[in-house]
C-alpha cells in the first residue's frame, strides 16, 4: 500500500509534532488514528484480557512505548502492525493530537498517549492479532453530526459516575478513544 495523497478534509487540520516528556515514573504509550477512503476512521474492539484495564473496550489501535521504539510515531506505527497487520511505512501521517493520561489512581499503570493521525489511501486486507477481537470503520461525518451521544453509568472503585459516549451500530465508545475522537472534530470544524 503506497499513499499517493487524496483531497480530504484532513488538510485542513492542524496538528502536532512535538511530544511532550511524560512526568517521573509515568509510562508512554501511542495509538493510530487512521482514516481511509470515504473518510472513515478505524477502531479496534480490544479482546477480553484479565489484567487489562480497557479489556473489551472499544479504541484506536496502539499500545505501550518499547525500549526499542525511535520514537512515539514507531510506537503507534509497530503497534498498529502487530495488532492488525496494518503497515502505516507509506501511509500520510498528519501528526499528533494532545497527548492524554490515564487515570491516576490506576497504581502502577499511568500513562501517558499519544495519537497520531494517519490516511490510507485504501484499506488492505487486516489480520487482527489476539488482542484485537474486531475491527470497526465509521465514517468520521457521523462524529461531526453528533449521532448517538449520550451517557452511561460505570462503577469505578467502587463508585458509579455517569461518563459521556458515542453509540454506534452496537459500539460504545467512551474515555480516552472518545477524548480524541472529539479533540478529532474540534481541530476539523476549527480549520
């Protein structure tokens, strides 16, 4: 797969290119948010894992920075690879969002991510790795529309809070994935 550029309104975003240093003892971590033909955006529905505190969720692919990784962009690109068989090598990367941290009372697992947002000029064929249970594309106009916004009640520590979300064709897209998909629709109605 070789991009060779579409008119898009991705144009018009402006993003980063600077990553912050994260805070003393605060992992690092990157997800692709990648965009294809008819301005679809990409999801993935992350398996069921003990241990995992977004096990089952829905969310960009990405995962946590390897001693390895030359940077956050590797981390979101190598991640995106293992999980899905997407290589972004030739893809358009348009740049960061605002990077995001975990909760804090999650001991031992404070994070900080960044997205990075990518178009592909077609859709290959995606081998979903064990951590991934499904993949899903909406069209990134859905988000822009505000269909199906609306709350849900979470226990978290014992304490249930009502959270914002996105309900889409049986998804629930909440949190973080949902802080960055509106930080997505903020930047594309500025521009």
């Amino acid at each position: 797969m070789r991009y060779t550029g579409n008119v898009s309104f991705l144009r018009r975003v402006r993003l980063g290119t600077d990553v912050p240093t994260a805070d003393p003892g605060v992992g690092r971590a990157a997800v692709a948010a990648v965009f294809g033909p008819e301005n679809q955006l990409l999801f993935i529905h992350r398996a069921e894992r003990a241990g995992d505190i977004w096990s089952g969720h829905m969310a960009f692919p990405g995962g946590r920075e390897e001693p390895n990784d030359t940077s956050l962009l590797a981390t979101a690109m190598r991640e995106t690879h293992e999980e899905l068989g997407l290589d972004l090598s030739d893809a358009r990367c348009l740049g960061s969002l605002s990077p995001l941290h975990s909760p804090r009372n999650t001991p031992g697992r404070q994070l900080q991510v960044v997205p990075w947002v990518f178009e592909v000029e077609s859709w290959p064929e995606l081998r979903p790795n064990v951590e991934v249970a499904g993949v899903v594309r909406f069209d990134f106009n859905r988000f822009l529309q505000r269909e199906a916004r609306g709350t849900f009640f979470y226990t978290w520590q014992g304490a249930e809070i009502e959270l914002p979300c996105v309900r889409l064709d049986g998804t629930l897209l909440w949190g973080m994935t949902l802080r960055m998909v509106d930080e997505l629709v903020e930047r594309v109605e500025a521009g």
